[in-house]
C-alpha cells in the first residue's frame, strides 16, 4: 500500500510538470505571434505623465510638467523619464504618457503677455485665418464684424436688437 501511495505522488509529480511545460510553450506561442511595434517615444523626447490622483472630471488628464525621455525598453513596455523641473526619475508604461507638443523654449513661462501683446497676436490670428480661407463669407454674422476705434483696442459687436415675445408680453392683457 504505501508502494503504491509513493507511486501515484510520483505519477502526480510528472503529470504536474507537463502540465505547467504545456502552458508555458502555449504562453510563448502566442506571444510570439502578437505584432510588436516600436516605441512612439525616442530619447530626447518631451512627454506628459498622466495624472494618477484625478479624482474629479475637472482635473488635467495629464500633468502640466514635462518629462524628458533617458530611456526606453526594447520591448516598449516601459520608458524611463526625467522632469525637468527637478530632476526626478519616472518609469512609465508608454499608454501613460502624452507627447508635449509646446515646448518651454517656445512660449516662456516667466514672461506674461502683456494686453497689447495679446491684441497684436490676435490681430495675426485673425488675418492668418482669413488669409487661408476661413472666413469667405464674413457678411451678416456679427460676431465677426469687429470695428477698429483709433486707439488700436478691440470694440465689442453692436448688440442685438431684441423683441418681445408676444406670448409674454400683450399690451392687450389687463391686470
């Protein structure tokens, strides 16, 4: 009896390990086959790291400070990155990270526009658009039809004329 008890532990033994060498060649048969692509990341890169304590709809999806890319795996299931802020490191899976397509150097943070400086650039704005199209058919709509005064600032459009809805307001109805 105990001849046998040790011949079925033994029987349950290799059993178990084809078991588990089945599983693991199944595991690597599929992995093989899925498409891997490269990484959208490369070293040098600007990114955004997600915002892991939103708690609320109004929150930024993303952090506002940006990341610069030290490395990425081969396999692309991790990025390691640096704030430029501090120097802190952050390995990230690349589903968690945003590409920064304003840089720093382009719009510094430590300069405030001022008002004219705003006008100016909205004035470009503007004249881009309707230099490529946009604005073809500007007649009638009067959120477009801005007057220049002569001190160079911006005048609000006319406002609207407004009429009384006879369902409220019958000069017949008598109280």
């Amino acid at each position: 009896m105990v001849i046998n008890l040790c011949f079925l532990a033994w029987q349950f033994l290799i059993l178990r390990s084809r078991k588990l060498n089945i599983k693991h060649r199944r595991a690597e048969k599929i992995n093989d086959s899925k498409y891997r692509y490269q990484s959208l990341f490369k070293i040098g890169y600007r990114a955004l790291l997600r915002n892991y304590n939103k708690t609320s709809k109004f929150h930024p999806t993303f952090l506002p400070d940006s990341c610069k890319v030290t490395h990425v795996d081969d396999t692309g299931s991790f990025i390691l990155l640096e704030r430029q802020k501090d120097g802190r490191m952050f390995t990230r899976h690349p589903d968690d990270i945003k590409k920064c397509v304003i840089d720093e150097e382009v719009v510094p943070q430590s300069q405030p526009l001022t008002e004219q400086e705003v006008i100016k650039r909205w004035h470009e704005l503007c004249e881009t658009h309707a230099n490529h199209g946009l604005n073809d058919d500007d007649s009638g709509d009067p959120l477009l039809e801005y007057q220049q005064q002569d001190d160079g600032n911006i005048a609000p459009p006319e406002p609207r004329n407004r009429r009384r809805n006879s369902r409220y307001f019958n000069d017949d109805f008598v109280n």
